[in-house]
C-alpha cells in the first residue's frame, strides 16, 4: 500500500473577545458560558478553583449534514440553484496529484457536494447571532445571520461533534434574532429577522435532539428579547409586550382570524396565538430585559428606567408599573430568589427587593455563585455582588474574559521568551496595545497617545500601525495623522515624537541589528528612514521615488536592501552604501532597481529559507515570487481554490517554514473573511474561517512548540478583525486520514497613560511640517564615487560591504574624477583648467591623435568661459555647479567613446 502524503490542517485553538451585542447572544447554564465569537458559538466552562476557562467552539459549514432529518415546512428559506456561471473546473493535473506539492491536497471533507461546485463567499460565512442552553444542558441551540440562515441544535456532552449539528433548521431568511429554550427544554422559540417575520415553536425530541414544527405565526414588530414563563412565550420590544399561549394554540383555525393565520395552520402544526398587553403610559416605551419570576409572572423592564410586573395567572394578563428608577435599564437578574439586581449602560447598579412575592424563580444568567455581565465593547466578567453598610450594591469582578474591547487593526508576533512574557501584540484605534501570552492572558497593557484636531471638521485619528525594536524594548506606532512615536515598554514613556509624514503612516519596518534603522511609509508618496544616534533616533533621509501613495515597507533580513511597494504598482529595491566622513560612518539608501507590476500590491514578505526571494500579493487576486537580485519573476499563481472557484485577494501574508526544507504562505483574504495557507506552487493547503467583519491582520507566532513529540510540525496563527475578535489557530502537518471527520470546517482594567509632551506642544506638533532630508545629487555622488582616500566607502558596523555602485568607464583609461569639494565657485571654476588637470589630460591622451587633442582643448575653453560669463553675472550656487559639471563630464566620456569606437 503506497503510504498516504502528509496533510496540513487548520483548527481554531482559541478565540479571545466576543461579538456578543445583545443578551440574545450570551446564555448561561451551570458553570459554563455560551456567547457568539464571529461564526462560532463559544462554550466556555469555568474552573472556580483554578481560575481558568476551557473553550469549545461549534460551527458547522453550510453543507455539513445534520445527524437528524431536517424539517422543511414551508420550502427553502433561499433560491437553491445558484448560478453555476462563475463556476469552474478543477485543475485537472492538481486535482490529480500530479506536480503538486509534498504537502499532498486538501481534506477531501472540502467538497460542497458531488458536483464539486465552490461555495461563493455568502454561502461560507455566516455570523452567530444568538445562543441558548436547555435548562437541562444537553443541548445548545445556535442562530446565524447571512445567506441561508439556519438554526443549529448541538449535543453539549464533551464527546459529541462541534462542527456536525443534531438538527439544522433551514426556515428562516435574512437571519436569526432570538432562541430560546423552554424551561422543560421540551420547546425551542426561533424568531427570524425583521424582514423575516416568523416566530416558530420547535419540539424537541430530548433523547436525540430532533425537531418537528409545532406551531408558528408572523411577529413584525422590533423584538428586544424572548423568553419563557412556564408553557408561555413572552416577546418583548419597541411599543411590543406579547404573550404566546404554545399549549393552548388550536390547530382549528377560526373563520375570523387573519388569512396569516389559516395560511400558517397545517394537519402538521398549529398556529400560534398570542394577546398583547396593554401598555397604558408605557405606550412609547422600548422594553429592553425580562426576568421570569415563576410559572406565571415576570419583570420587564424598559430603556426609561421603568420596573413593570407581567402577571398571568389563571389566564388573567396583567401589566403592572412597580418602580422607576433614574437610568435606562438594559440589564436584569434575579438573586436569592427576591432580589432584582438592575443595571444600566454607564455602569449604574441597584438592588430591588421584592418581599410580597414568593415565586420560584428561574435564574438564566447567573453562573453557580457568579453573574455572567456583557457591555458595550463585548467584554464579559464574571462579578460577585457585595452590600455595603450603607446598602449601596457594589460588584467585583471575579474573573474576566480577555477580550481587546474594539475592533482590532493589527498584531505583531514576539520572539519567544521576551521581556513581557507574551507571545504576541494587538493594537486598536484608540491607542490601546495589549501583549498576550499564548493561552491568551493579557500580560502587559500600553495606552499610546492619539492627538486629535481641535476641530470637527476632518476625521478622528487613528492608531494605524506599531512595531517592536525587541533588542531595545521600544515600539514604533503610527498614527493617521503621520506622526511617529517612539515608546518604552517597561516604563510606557514617550521617548520620541515626530511628524514623519504628511499622511497617514501606512506600515512600519525595523532593523535591528547593531546598526539600528526605522522605515515608515505614508500615503505622501514618501518613505522616511530613521537611525539612532547614540539614544535618540534622527533622520537618515527622504525617500521620494514613488508617484503614488507607499503602502508598505520592508528591510532584508540583514539590513542591506529596503524594499517599498505603492499604489502606482512598482516595488523599489534599494541597497544600503555606506562611507566614512570626518571619523564618522554614514549611510545611505540608493535605488537599485525598479520593478514594475501589473496591478496594485497589497502585501509582501521575504521567503524565511531564500533571503532573496520576495513572496508578494496583489489587488487583481494573484501571488508572486520575484528575486530582489534581479527584479524576475520567479512563479505566479492564481489565489483560488482547487476546485476552481473565485479567486480571492490576500490582504496579508506571513510565510511558515516547514521540517520538508520547503516553505508555506498563510495568507488573510480581506474577500471571504478566511485563512488560507498555499505552497510554492501555489497548491491550496488548507483554508477556514470565523471572523464575519472586516479581517486586518495575521501573525504566526513562536509559542516555544515548535514540533510535538511526534514530529510533527505544530505553529500557531494568530488573525484579527473589525469585530473585536482575535482567533488562534493551530497548524499542523499530520498523515492524511480520510476516514477522519474534517478537523477544519469549511464555513465558514488598569491602563496607565504614557508620560507625554504637554497639550500645546502636541497641538505645535500636529501643525508642524513633516520632517524631510532630500540628499541632492552631490550628496549621493559621494557614495557613489569615492574620490580621496579618506572618503572611501566603508561597511556600516554589524553590515558586509554594501555594492559599490560605479560609473560606466571610457575604452580610455582616465584617472578617477576628482571630488567636487564644497569650495566657492569661482575656485570650482579654476579648478578645470588647473595644470593638474592638463597633466592629467595629457598623461591619459598619449595615444590620440593631436587633432583630437586640440579639440577637446577647445571644448574645454568654450565651456570655462560660459561658466566665467555666468558666475561673474550672477551667483550660481555650488550645487547648481556640481550637477553641470557631473553632466559635462559624462558628455565628455561619451564624445571620447564615439571617437575612439
């Protein structure tokens, strides 16, 4: 039997944050915690005495087959013939393993179907809405948003499947808002999106987690939250308290009810009925959180601060008002059964007893002796309520999820072993930088400054990027506004602060080595270099090749090339020169050549194992190889998948070494939201997703496990998004084993601030210029052409000696230009027809002809007395003289090839 090739596999090993926005999206049960991340549901089970979360994530791609018979009531949700014009075939000598990769072909638990048709970025990516646990745990009930929409019924036991459903509920369109079990788990609500309109009652089979449509019926109105008392289902909202009677719906429909009504009404289920309450004063109220008390009576609460009591027993409804309070409510819970704990957005707490009622309560989000809390930026604690002596209500946070708190625009990896005992960084907008280590604890927290214009006029500025100078514990960041800081880790404290752009700052590249430099990029069209000079850092000088906005930056591993690609689809290559002046060294970035490309770059990094080989993508959904020697292609390949769907476009790259002396580019598509890693010939390896808002960034980093113990290669990959979330992934290269199910699904507060410069010096400094330093000609004349011999070109400290770049010479053998020496004019002047010169003519100009001679001669006086004529004019600046004379003296050269070719 011919042994089977290695497979890569991509499984998400950690989420950190939450896209949970509503407490329709986060639920309790016991000692776990359910809330929505991306595309995935999160079970998160506490250890009280260990302090320590263990994550589960269930997700299921959209042709994953339910264990049970998924019930179809009123057709699908969706048209189910997709267009099949983009659909293509696969490359048949890929698909066939032939001139493929070592790495072997992707699972073979990619395919949609028998058809082999690629799935279109809708039909992959599908946001988790909202979550539910059955009172009796055994199942999680999960709804998306997104094309085709379905509500997923999980198995909660720790050996069921995260990624094959029970049950999948494919009736409503656009989305899912609410579930909700019902306290016997015997039911599960579903209310569909506002363009939607469907309420549907499921039951639910609880030795298999089957369903069957029981009854349903339209709700239109914007609904806030639903939730159960006894065998009622109560939906709350805008303007909207309801209360559905599951048991006692008929499946006789009146004559007198609605066309709806006898529409929804089938042999098969019952239309569901329901009584609004009446509202009275509360007629323009937005209900927000509902508490059940009982089998018959519950509190809702509403965005005014307004406590009501919901009464229905004996089929009597009633809506009592019990209390205001001075702040929106947006949250309630029950505690030792009759205590109403409220909240509200800023932060505000009260406690409310209620010492006539005796129900027995239902708790829905209080874990064991815990509170489960969620806020505005999606980060949930874990809190203990404590009463003062003078009966204020206070909470302590017991423990806390980590979670970043906005939307992340960037990570960068750490090397294994740091000053920070973490692994990696995040940074958002705000100025906010967090390190983590890699189980996902917040290590260290830095707040960088983020100067914003007086006025309102123009847009809030923004953090773009950062980067670490590791051996001197620094981060470089950028903002929006161009202007570079420069921060000390340990102590947060600003050391530099500069206007390096006129722009945005659109990428950061460090070297560092014992000759340190820092490169920014900025939509000015300008790359800055910087080096350090003792303990500051001072600019080397102004790199202006560019005619289109410079949308990255990148230095070769040992410092002696810098790269830049921009929006006008060229990538510069410069290399590092350098010679001593005056005792000192200095240095200098020429241009070596320019390589031009079809469509616009997006990303680049340099291959790990071939330091001359650059590994780019670009906007029209391609990746290429160049040799930064010489500016040629190396390969090209088409960023699609291997069955010949769309192509995509990589927004970032980072390339992973392998144990097979071969390397793969993991690769973020900014197109479908997912991870892809390909091989040097372009061969998909593996691809997943779990963020469904705008992806931004991709790191692998060094957690110190590089290879299991059974040789196998383990790297993790850290991405981030719009959506608050950072997601870690776990690549592996394992045997291919076809009989496996597939292990990567195809769906799919202490902060202190910096010391700073004073408000009005910021303010001077947003107004100020960006810096420049523009070498003119002359300037990089003397790195070209060394004319003494104490300007000779020497190596930077810690750099092999850069290429000397020279001018092409005669057939003649003329001595070495002299060096133009800055001097006044008129000496420059006399210095052409010095007898130093002469001889030096004379010496070299044995063999020509006197004829020859006499010319040159000629052409000589002609153009020292032009110069004479013009100096004595009018002042004619050295540098002004130093380009004439450079070009006189390459026209000399030439007219001496001519004669003598």
């Amino acid at each position: 039997v011919k042994p089977a090739r290695p497979e890569l596999g991509i499984t998400l090993k950690q989420v950190i944050g939450a896209t949970a926005n509503s407490k329709n999206a986060f639920d309790t049960n016991g000692d776990c915690l359910a809330f929505t991340a991306g595309a995935a549901a999160v079970i998160a089970t506490y250890d009280g005495e260990k302090k320590h979360v263990e994550q589960r994530f269930y997700r299921a791609r959209p042709t994953a087959t339910p264990l049970n018979p998924t019930p179809i009531v009123y057709g699908d949700s969706t048209p189910t013939h997709a267009s099949d014009s983009r659909t293509r075939t696969a490359a048949t000598l890929r698909s066939a393993g032939v001139g493929i990769s070592p790495f072997g072909t992707p699972n073979t638990d990619w395919s949609d179907n028998s058809t082999g048709k690629s799935w279109s970025a809708k039909e992959r990516v599908k946001a988790a809405t909202c979550v539910s646990f059955s009172p009796s745990g055994k199942f999680l009930a999960v709804g998306e948003t997104g094309y085709k929409p379905r509500v997923l019924v999980f198995s909660t036991a720790s050996d069921a499947s995260t990624d094959i459903p029970l049950t999948s509920l494919t009736d409503h369109t656009f989305g899912v808002r609410c579930v909700a079990f019902s306290p016997d788990s015997q039911y599960l609500a579903s209310l569909g999106a506002a363009n939607d309109g469907f309420l549907y009652i499921w039951r639910i089979n609880d030795r298999n987690g089957a369903a069957t449509l029981f009854a349903s019926n339209k709700c239109t109105s914007n609904i806030t939250q639903i939730a159960w008392i006894g065998n009622k289902l109560v939906t709350i909202g805008t303007r909207h308290v309801k209360v559905w009677r599951v048991e006692e719906s008929n499946p006789t429909t009146p004559a007198r009810q609605s066309d709806v009504l006898q529409a929804l009404t089938t042999p098969d289920h019952k239309a569901l009925l329901g009584r609004n309450c009446v509202l009275g004063d509360l007629l323009e109220a937005t209900f927000t959180t509902f508490v059940p008390l009982g089998i018959s009576q519950a509190i809702v609460c509403s965005d005014k601060g307004t406590v009501c009591l919901l009464s229905d027993e004996d089929g009597h409804q009633r809506f009592v008002k019990l209390a205001d309070m001075s702040f929106p409510i947006t949250a309630a819970i029950l505690i030792e059964g009759d205590q109403l704990l409220l909240s509200g957005g800023q932060g505000e707490i009260k406690l409310l007893k209620f010492d006539s009622m005796k129900p027995s309560p239902r708790i829905t989000k209080q874990l064991r002796n815990l509170i489960g809390t969620l806020d505005v930026n999606g980060v949930i604690r874990l809190v203990e309520v404590t009463n003062t002596d003078n009966n204020r209500t206070t909470w302590e946070a017991a423990y806390k999820l980590p979670a970043h708190g906005g939307p992340v625009l960037g990570v960068r990896a750490l090397e294994y072993g740091n000053a920070t005992d973490a692994s990696f960084f995040t940074w958002a907008g705000d100025g906010t930088v967090l390190f983590w280590d890699s189980e996902g604890h917040c290590t260290k927290k830095l707040q960088i400054e983020v100067d914003q214009l007086p006025l309102d006029d123009g847009l809030p500025n923004e953090l773009k990027v950062a980067k670490l100078v590791a051996s001197k514990g620094l981060l470089v960041t950028g903002d929006k506004y161009g202007i570079m800081r420069i921060h000390d880790i340990t102590s947060g404290k600003d050391i530099s602060s500069v206007r390096a752009h006129g722009g945005e700052i659109t990428d950061v590249a460090v070297h560092d080595s014992e000759s340190r430099y820092i490169a920014t990029s900025g939509r000015d069209r300008t790359v800055q270099v910087f080096t350090e000079r003792g303990d500051s850092w001072e600019l080397l000088h102004t790199l202006d090749e560019h005619v289109g906005a410079v949308n990255g930056v990148l230095f070769s591993k040992d410092g002696e090339r810098l790269l830049s690609c921009s929006s006008d689809r060229t990538i510069v290559v410069r290399e590092c020169v350098s010679r001593e002046h005056a005792g000192e060294s200095m240095s200098a970035f020429l241009i070596a050549r320019t390589i031009t490309l079809k469509a616009t770059p997006m990303a680049m990094v340099f291959d790990p194992l071939q330091d001359n080989t650059l590994i780019l993508s670009t906007i029209d959904r391609f990746m290429h190889r160049y040799d930064v020697r010489n500016g040629r292609t190396i390969s090209a390949f088409k960023t699609g998948d291997t069955e010949g769907g769309d192509a995509v476009v990589m927004s970032s790259l980072v390339p992973i070494p392998t144990l097979m002396n071969g390397s793969m580019v993991a690769a973020l598509s900014s197109t479908d939201k997912s991870i892809r890693l390909y091989d040097e010939s372009g061969t998909l390896l593996s691809r997943d997703w779990g963020h469904t808002e705008g992806v931004t960034d991709i790191a692998l980093i060094d957690s110190g496990e590089a290879y299991s113990a059974a040789g196998t290669s383990q790297n993790t990959l850290v991405t981030v998004a719009l959506d608050g979330t950072i997601f870690s992934w776990r690549v592996d290269l394992r045997p291919h084993k076809r009989q496996e199910m597939s292990r990567s699904l195809d769906l799919l507060n202490s902060s202190g601030t910096p010391n700073g410069t004073p408000t009005a010096e910021r303010d001077s400094l947003m107004s100020r210029p960006p810096l420049r330093r523009v070498l003119s000609q002359s300037e990089l004349a003397r790195f070209q052409k060394g004319a003494d011999l104490d300007d000779t070109p020497t190596k930077a400290p810690g750099q092999r000696s850069p290429p000397r770049i020279r001018k092409r010479t005669s057939r003649v053998s003329l001595m070495q230009t002299p060096k133009l020496e800055a001097s006044p004019a008129a000496a420059r002047v006399s210095n052409i027809n010095s007898p130093r010169r002469k001889s030096i003519l004379s010496t070299s100009t044995e063999n020509l002809s006197p004829e020859m001679v006499r010319e040159l001669e000629k052409e000589l006086s002609l153009t020292l007395r032009v110069l004479g004529e013009k100096v004595r004019e009018r002042g004619v600046d050295e540098e002004m003289l130093g380009r004439v004379l450079d070009q006189y003296s390459n026209r000399l050269f030439e007219m001496l090839d001519e004669r003598l070719a």
